[in-house]
C-alpha cells in the first residue's frame, strides 16, 4: 500500500437495541419521580411517605442529569435525599408517642418560650452585626456556569448563606418537634 492510499472503510457493528437506551431510562427516571411521588401522598404512614419523597426526588436527580445538568442532578441528591428526607427520619424518631403527660405544661412551657425567644434576638443581633460590621471580600464575578466556578461561590462568596439555611433548617425541625409535643398533649 501506498502511503497516501486510504485506509479501507471500518464496519461498525450497532450495540443491540441501542436505539432503546435512552427512552428507556427516561421513562425509568419519569416512572421512579411519578411512583414515588405517588407513594409520598398517598400512603398512610410517615416512614413510607419520606421513602416515597426520596424516590422521587431520585428520579428528578435522574431527569435532571438527562438533561445533561449533572450540578443539579447532584445537589438533588445531597440536599433532598442526603438532608431533606434523612432530617425528616431523624425528626419521626426523635418524637416519642408514648410520653406521658406533665402536669405542669404551662409554666414550663412558657419558660422555654422565653428562653427560645431570648436565643433567637441573641442569634439575629450577632450575625445582623456580622452582616454589617463585618470586613467581607468583594465577590469575584464568575462569567462561566462551570461546576467549578459555581463550587468557589458557594464556598467562599456565599459561605454564610449556607450557614443561615443550615440553622433555618434546625430551628424549623425543633419546631416541628416542639408542635408535634403539645398536639399530643392536647389531644
């Protein structure tokens, strides 16, 4: 053969039923989001219903990574199946059904009102003075959307957003717990 001869035409053989693949696992990722979504609502139990939640928002992750945004895709996975459902978990746990009732409910009641009040100004006064008074970096504009770029904002930029949803989320499950007490007592 000659050096500028072209090489023969390769046969490529077609992986069978390759054609199949991808609609196959949009319509897997579509039925995981619709069945669990499906068993979220309509089951009776709490335990069944946050498994429910997990599995569709496992199917979102999936419908989301299909749309070839696999940032997204992640931070579904960490932040509604890592957070979301294992707080929600932790939180049904957490609750005792079989407490018995105090007699003096009321006093003490009051009490950890306050005291939750005096906590909460305590907590809103320091980080609003953080906020303010604190000597923070201007924040480098990032022009492209790449998964790195957007790991530096959230790291560095919006680092204290983070920490502000992190205790949002615990103040909102002491208060789901704290709810959930004195309904039972009442009933």
């Amino acid at each position: 053969m000659s050096p500028t001869a072209p090489l023969p035409p390769t046969t490529v053989i077609p992986f069978p039923g390759s054609e199949y693949i991808l609609p196959a696992l949009f319509l897997l990722f579509v039925a995981t989001t619709v069945g669990g979504a499906l068993l979220a609502v309509f089951s009776a139990r709490i335990t069944h219903s946050v498994c429910g939640l997990a599995l569709a928002c496992l199917g979102l992750a999936g419908l989301y990574y299909f749309l070839n945004s696999p940032f997204l895709a992640l931070m579904e996975i960490l932040i509604y199946v890592g957070a979301v459902c294992i707080t929600i978990v932790f939180a049904v746990m957490l609750a005792e059904p079989n407490e018995p009732a105090s007699n003096d409910t009321r006093s003490r009641s009051l009490l950890w009102t306050l005291a939750g009040a005096v906590i909460s100004v305590a907590i809103f006064w320091g980080l609003a003075r953080l906020g303010v008074l604190g000597d923070w970096p201007t924040p480098v504009l990032q022009k492209d959307g790449s998964v790195q770029a957007i790991g530096v904002s959230l790291l560095t930029t919006y680092s204290m957003a983070f920490e502000v949803i992190s205790l949002v989320l615990l103040v909102a499950i002491l208060g789901a717990l704290a709810i959930a007490r004195i309904g039972r007592h009442q009933a």
